[in-house]
C-alpha cells in the first residue's frame, strides 16, 4: 500500500485512507447512479447548496439531473425505520457552480451519513470521523462546532422572525457585531438579549474558553438543552482522542433549511476554505416522511489540490532505451527491473516530450548481464 | 514566534487612512509611506506585510486567503458578497449608496426603469426589494453622465458630498445603504490566526474609544 500511495494526489490519498477508517466503524460505501430525475431537486430546492443543476431528456423522455448533491439520494433510499441506524459513506462527483464562477464544476465529494436512531453517540461518532477524516488530509486541522437550536432559540426570545431573521445570521456569520446590533434595534430586542447576541460574534475558541461564555448567554431551557448537547458530544470526542482539534465557533451557522442541530465544519491550515461541513439534518427526513434523525458531513477533494504535496523528483526510476528489439526481450528486461522495485518506461530511443528519469539504462546493458549470470 | 499577518489595503485615499489606524494602533511599517511604486512592505518586528491592491479586490485577496484580513468599503461587500468576517467598522471612508436621478425625472410605474451602475448586484437587491422591473446599464465610470444623456433614467452610485450630484444637476432619490470601511478577516486565518488577528481588533478598538472620549 505505502509504494501505490506515494503515486497518489492528495485527494486520492485522502479518499483511500478515509474509506478504511469509515469502514472501521461499521460503515458501508454507497454507491449510486451518476444522475437522478430533476423532480427530487426541483422539490428540495431549499436543501440544495446551490440551484444551478445540469438537466437533460432521459431516454423515456423524463428531465434527468446530475448530481449536484449526495444526501438527497441517501435520504430518498434510505430505509429509516427510525429504530436502528443506516451508516453508509460515499465517494462521487457532483456538479455544481461554485460562487462567482462562470461555469459548472465537476467536484470529487467525500461523505458520510448516519440515519436513523441518532442519540448522543451516534453524533459523537460522525463529529470524530469528521476529525479523523481531517486528520488524514494534515495534522494541522481544527474542527468548529455550532448548534443551530442555540441560535433559533435566541433569535426566537429576540423576536426576530421573516426576513430580520435571515438578516441576523448573515451577520452572525459574518461576525458582523453593528450589523447584529442593528437588526436588534429594528426588532425591538430587550437590551441584554441583544447584547447577547452581538457578544456570539465574538466567541470562538476552545471548549473549556468559549463555553462559559456561551452558558452566560445561555437564556432558556432549550439554548440549554444546545449547550448540554454540545457537552455531551464533547465528551465522547475526548475519548475518542480528538478534543484538542475542536473549538467552540457560532459563526458557523450553515444553512438553517437544512440543518436543525449540531453544525461542524472543518479547516486545515493552508487552505483558505472550509474543507468540510456537516450537521444534523432531521428537516430532510421530515420532507421524505421518514422517522428519526440524520447527521453526516462531507469533504470536497477538490480543496485539497491547492495543499502542497512532494512533488516527485523523476517520472520513472529507468529509462529502458529498447531500440529495434524484440517484444518478448523488452519484457523480460522491465519485468527483471519491475522486480527490484523500480518504475521503468521502455521507450525505442530517448524521448522529447518532457518525460524525466533518474536513469536511462541501454537494454543491450541487461540482456548481456542476464548472459554473464 | 507568530506567523506574518498579510493585510490587503485599497490603493489611495482610503488606503492611506487604513493605514494610518494600523499605525495608530501599533503596526507601523514607515516604508509605506515612502514615495515607491513597490507594492508590498513588510515589518518584520511587528510581524505584519501590507500590501496595496485595487479597492475592489481587497475582498477577493482576502476571501482567498492570500491577505489574511483587509479593508474595504462596505459597497465592496454588498457588491461581491465575499465569504469573509466583517470584524470592525472603521468609522473612514464614509458615503452612502445612493439612487439619484435629474431634477426634474419623474417616474413612471408604467414603463421599464433604465438603472446605469457600477454595482449591478446592489441594484438588482435594492429594485427587486422595491418590486420594480428594471433593466440595469453596468458602466465602468463617469456614471453621473448617463442620465444626463438620456442612456438612463436613474443611477445608482457611491455619494460622498454630493456636489458632483449638484453641478450635473442630478439629486439623491433614496438612500440604499450608508457605507464605511470594514475590517474583513479570511476565515481560515481567522481560525489558525486567532489571537494575532484578536489582538489587531482589540488594539484599533481601543484606539478608536481613545478618540471618541
């Protein structure tokens, strides 16, 4: 494994080491159809990123979609009996168009998925493969948690509802503080609660720094009941020895049409986005009819090209300059070099194209070796 | 020892006085203020490397990440709408967004209303708030001339005074949003620069009080 995973690009590195971690914790790979009927993305459009999909006629004459995302599918297969979990992963590609860029994009998409019966477990255990996930692509990662129940039940106290409300987590997620306070003063907000949440798009940092902060704006039973959970999911990370990664970050507020509880998102050191997100997503079962809860992430390879990784410092190992020989000598000679591990390119005569070696070896050199032994 | 913290500033006026509260607030890097065509300056004592790029592409350095924060006019913002945080006001650079149109235009709800801006995006938002169909004219400058020449029937445009306004004999018809120079932050560094980036805020916040008393 360690000789094929020197070849690999970062993505594909990630891909392969992840898929075993995955599969280490019960989780099956699922895989699916490269497109679905547009219906399934024209009903759920508010839990897609973006709307722009590729469409096209199927043979029977239906409107047919790429993919522009994963979990719809799960979701839609999903047996979900609401009593047990289904924990599947998935490597596929989706085609979106990214923000401010002219065209589609064909983006590689690592994921994962539990749904189910989701307790306290079940979301400790996808948040750690999500820094284990992490951890793969750099030891130099930090993984953010939000709970989206904390800031719906502030905003709820606060009275801000419609459209000051999508106002308000813009600006909390831009950590926007006069922006927050000005929607406050629209919406008439209690003073304190109001400084509340201007404070919110202050408070990042780790466990043991940002949750006091957080319980002191802590207002009523259910912004408890977020912050308990975070506790809870805190401590099963612990013990799954990936807490030091994890900060406290309420900027993060996802989407609020899809995501219903805890939100995470991920950032390694040297990429300038998000590599990857995820949450709890009951909404969508809901949608579906289907009992229980979801939580899942996924990580977009694509951000992983733009991580510097060793570049190799030669094409092949050998060059073998073959000539005019024969087939069968040409054979023996790269099998004889392949044995002893090295890469080999057997050419007719020296190339032009850019190709380098690190040596260029005359077949004639090996066949009269082979003679002498 | 901390990482070099890489500050985008607008080129000009506003750059100037970004500057100038960097300054205030303990960054200095003299050498900005030399007369060079050089681009970038760097401090290393105080651990911090300016550079000076076009205003509007301030957010895109760095929503990219290649400037770790930066400060741009919140027009820029509205415009763009860049995936980074918006830390502080600045309290400089202030105009507002504004739609103006000649003095004797009287509008008619009835037909198409002919917008010419720079910023097509704030335009759409604001008339599309307003419900009101229009077909937007996107000029790279001298927009005060489009209705002047009848090309548009409004504009939509930054208004710092307002004479340029007054001599083309054009008025503000409504005010779209007031503007000012933010703080921006990329928001990968703002996680693996966290106490260096705190301490920038903390530091021109605190500047800022000094002069407010």
């Amino acid at each position: 494994m360690q000789e094929t995973v020197r070849y690999f690009s970062n993505s594909e590195r990630v891909s392969a080491v992840c898929r075993e971690i995955y599969s280490g914790y019960g989780y099956k790979q699922y895989k699916m159809s490269r497109f679905e009927e547009y219906d399934l993305y024209a009903a759920n459009r508010d839990f897609l990123i973006d709307e722009n999909i590729i469409t096209f006629t199927g043979s029977d004459g239906k409107l047919m979609a790429l993919k522009p995302d994963v979990t719809l599918s799960i979701v839609k297969n999903a047996a979900a009996t609401g009593r047990e979990q289904e924990k599947v992963f998935y490597l596929e590609n989706v085609y979106r168009k990214p923000k401010n860029t002219s065209d589609f994009k064909e983006i590689m998409q690592l994921g994962l998925e539990c749904i189910g019966d989701i307790g306290l477990y079940q979301m400790g255990e996808v948040i750690s493969l999500a820094a284990q996930s992490l951890s793969v692509i750099d030891k130099d990662y930090i993984l953010d948690i939000s709970h989206m129940g904390f800031i719906s039940a502030l905003a709820d106290l606060a009275g801000i509802s419609g459209g000051a409300r999508d106002e308000l987590i813009r600006f909390i997620s831009g950590r926007n503080a006069a922006g927050v306070r000005a929607v406050c003063s629209g919406c008439g907000t209690p003073a304190a609660l109001a400084e509340g949440l201007v404070e919110l798009t202050g408070v990042y940092g780790s466990y043991e720094s940002a949750m006091p902060q957080l319980r002191a704006f802590s207002a009523n039973g259910a912004t408890e009941a977020a912050l308990d959970e975070i506790a809870g999911i805190y401590e099963i990370l612990e013990v799954m020895g990936c807490a030091r990664h994890i900060n406290l970050d309420f900027s993060h507020t996802g989407d609020m049409n899809y995501y219903n509880g805890v939100t995470f998102c991920g950032y390694i050191k040297g990429i300038p986005f998000a590599v990857l997100s995820g949450g709890r997503y009951d909404k969508l079962l809901r949608m579906f009819g289907k009992p229980g809860g979801a939580v899942g992430f996924a990580i977009y390879l694509d951000q992983l090209d733009s991580l510097s990784q060793p570049r190799r410092e030669y094409d092949v190992d050998v060059l073998l300059v073959c000539g005019e020989r024969d087939g069968v000598s040409v054979a023996r000679a790269v099998q004889k070099l392949r044995l002893k591990g090295r890469s080999v390119l057997a050419v007719s005569r020296l190339p032009e194209n850019g190709t380098s070696w690190r040596e260029a070896v005359n077949i004639e050199d090996i066949i009269s070796e082979d003679k002498t032994n | 020892m901390n990482s070099i913290l890489s500050i985008a500033l607008p080129k000009g006026r506003l750059g100037e006085c970004a500057y100038k509260i960097f300054e205030d607030a303990g960054y200095s890097c003299p050498e900005i203020l030399s007369d060079t065509r050089k681009l970038v300056f760097e401090d290393s004592g105080h651990r911090v490397r300016y550079f000076l790029v076009k205003p509007s592409d301030v957010a895109i350095y760095t929503e990219r990440g290649v400037a770790d924060i930066g400060v741009v006019g919140r027009d820029i913002l509205l415009e763009y709408s860049p995936d980074v945080y918006e830390l502080l006001d600045l309290g400089i650079g202030k105009c507002r967004m504004a739609a103006a149109a000649k003095r004797d235009f009287e509008e008619d709800g009835t037909r198409t209303l002919r917008v010419a801006t720079k910023f097509p995006n704030i335009a759409k938002n604001y008339y599309l708030s307003q419900g009101r169909d229009i077909d937007i004219i996107k000029l790279n400058g001298s927009i005060e001339l489009a209705p002047l020449l009848g090309l548009a029937d409004v504009i939509v445009d930054i208004v710092e005074t307002g004479t340029t306004l007054r001599e083309n004999d054009l008025e503000v018809r409504s005010v779209i949003a007031n503007i000012s120079a933010m703080l921006i932050a990329n928001k990968a560094s703002y996680r693996f620069k966290n106490p260096q980036i705190n301490e920038i805020v903390r530091r021109i916040s605190a500047c800022r009080e000094d002069k407010n008393d």
